[in-house]
C-alpha cells in the first residue's frame, strides 16, 4: 500500500464462495479465492492476489476528484469500499475500464 500512515495491515484469506453483503444492500459470491492485505479495522481488502493470478490495489492519489454518484443505483453494484475485494473474488484477468462493472 502507498499510503503514508501506518495502517497496521492485516493479511486475510477469502475462500471460494465467500458471501459479502454491503451497506447499500448489494450482494455478492466470491468465484476465486484470495488473498489480502487489509486496514485492520476495516473487513475489505486495500491490495491482494487472487488465485487466477490477479492482483489488485488501492492507490492513494490525494488530488483526485470523483464523480457524483446517483443514490438510487447503489444496490446494482458494489460500493467503492469493496472494490478490491470485488474484482479479486470476481475476475480472472484485467478488463477494460471503460466497461462497467457487472454481475457476472
């Protein structure tokens, strides 16, 4: 992780078939295992490897802006959060970003 602060990282693994439900109702089943590194206080992966061999991290860039986003379409996907944890229980390989990001 990049970021500057100790975030005192906790290494977790997450099986195959793994439930997550999510704050805005949103849920999802892991296809892949992996593992992650983790905020200790927080249950989502911040960097991991999954194992198809896919890697995935949060990058922390203190100047980004983020778009606005609509309330009423959270259920359809999982929240920023989970991301990570997300495209490592759900994919293989990389995909292209400007493809959304569906139930698969």
């Amino acid at each position: 992780m990049d970021f500057n602060l100790d975030l005192h990282t906790v290494i977790t693994t997450v099986a195959v078939g793994t439930s997550f439900t999510e704050q805005s109702g949103h849920e999802w089943t892991t296809k892949y295992g992996f593992l992650s590194f983790n905020v200790a206080t927080l249950p989502f992966a911040t960097d991991g490897l999954n194992t198809e061999g896919l890697s995935a991290a949060w990058l922390y860039m203190s100047d980004t802006v983020y778009p606005t986003t609509n309330a009423l379409d959270t259920p359809s996907r999982p929240i920023v959060s989970n991301l990570c944890s997300y495209i490592l229980g759900s994919y293989t390989r990389p995909f292209p970003l400007d493809l959304p990001l569906t139930n698969n």
